[in-house]
C-alpha cells in the first residue's frame, strides 16, 4: 500500500467541478482552479493493477498541488454488460485494490458507476452486483457511492431501498430520483463538447441531501 495522499474531507456544498477521462498535471490542474473549479472526478480500472491512462500517484498529488480537490469513480463496463454478484466482487476488490496501491486514504468515497446495463437484466442480478462492490470496498475502509447513469436498470425505490451504500451521483442522463433522501452530487452533461483548457469534461455540483449527507474528497 503507498503512503496516503492528502486528507479526506467532506465536500463544500455547492462546489463546481468536473470528470474527464484524461490525466491531469498539476499546470492542468491549476488552469482548471483558475478557471473557477473546485474539484476533479478521476478514473480507477476494473481490475488490479492500475491501468495505464488511470488515476495514478503522481497525477493524484499533481491534481492537489494544483489546487484540486480529488474524488475517484471506477470505469464502467462496456455497453450492455452483464452484472452479477460474482463481479460485484470483482470489481470491488480491484477498485479498492487500486485505490490503496495509489495512495487514496481510506475514508474517501469511491463511486461505482451503473449504466450501460444490457436490457432485461434482472434488478435482483444488479443489486448483487451493487451490494458485493460495496462490501469489497468498504471491506478496505473506504466508503461507497453509486452515480446512477442511463440503463442503470434500477428504480429510484430500488437504488435507496435496496442499495446498502448512502452516496448518490445523478448523471446528466435521465434518471430515477432517490425518494426520501436525494442526491449528494449532480452531472451536467453539455449537448455540445465542453473542453476548458483542451480538456474534454463533464460538470458537477455538490449538494447536501435530505438527510445532511454529503460527498467527500482529499484536500
């Protein structure tokens, strides 16, 4: 495990940030500060180790040097795959195995993105798939979040009822809302390509929830 990066801290309400599926440098990084962002959502592989193009140490501390606060999502599956629990647990083990092997501190949310699912997979199937993700995870002392996308499969009574994890990123698609509780983060996904500084993003704002819950990141 390397040596942890950062502090884990919750999240400003009201924050502004980004996604992108491209390494940062800390020049990058701070031109995206001085552009008026908060934060950055960056990319862990499935499986371990680490992939190249992915969350790695050094982007990690480049990302804080340049004044970023950093959250971490897992890359999703092709398009119309197959969840399960089996690679719930799969996919859990390398999420969390990659995170400690980068240096992330246990604390941090890491977030689980659900869409893409093929049709007529059954909700039970993605449930176990959730569920067995979390448990990996929060196995290694982290903590859980889901972003719910497009052909996520389930219901919004399904994903708060159902789901053990209570952190929820709405996507830019359309989605179910979380009945009692809400969302803690929320995606704005452009119409046209959003690039800031020749890079390609998709824009997010914090929130707290129904509950006074809210995201966390490393400072």
């Amino acid at each position: 495990m390397a040596t942890s990066i950062g502090s884990v801290t919750d999240a400003t309400p009201g924050a502004h940030g980004f996604d992108c599926n491209v390494p940062l440098t800390a020049a990058t990084a701070k031109a995206m500060r001085q552009k008026g962002f908060d934060f950055c959502v960056r990319y862990l592989s499935r499986l371990a180790p680490e992939g190249g193009g992915d969350l790695s140490s050094a982007e990690s501390k480049a990302i804080l040097s340049g004044g970023l606060g950093l959250m971490a999502v897992q890359h999703v599956s092709r398009p119309h795959w197959v969840p399960n629990a089996t690679l719930g647990e799969q996919f859990g083990a390398g999420a969390a195995a990659n995170a400690q092997a980068i240096g992330l501190p246990q604390g941090l949310i890491l977030w689980l993105d659900l869409e893409g699912i093929k049709d007529g997979v059954a909700a039970g199937d993605v449930i176990a798939y959730c569920n067995a993700w979390f448990e990996k995870v929060e196995g290694a002392h982290y903590k859980t979040g889901v972003y719910v996308g497009a052909n996520c499969i389930l219901s919004g009574e399904e994903l708060f009822f159902r789901l053990t994890t209570q952190h929820y990123w709405r996507s830019g698609s359309h989605v179910p809302d979380i009945p009692q509780r809400g969302y803690q983060m929320v995606q704005f996904i452009s119409p046209t390509p959003d690039v800031v500084n020749g890079i390609a993003i998709d824009r997010n704002v914090t929130m707290t929830d129904s509950f006074g819950g809210m995201v966390n990141w490393i400072k």
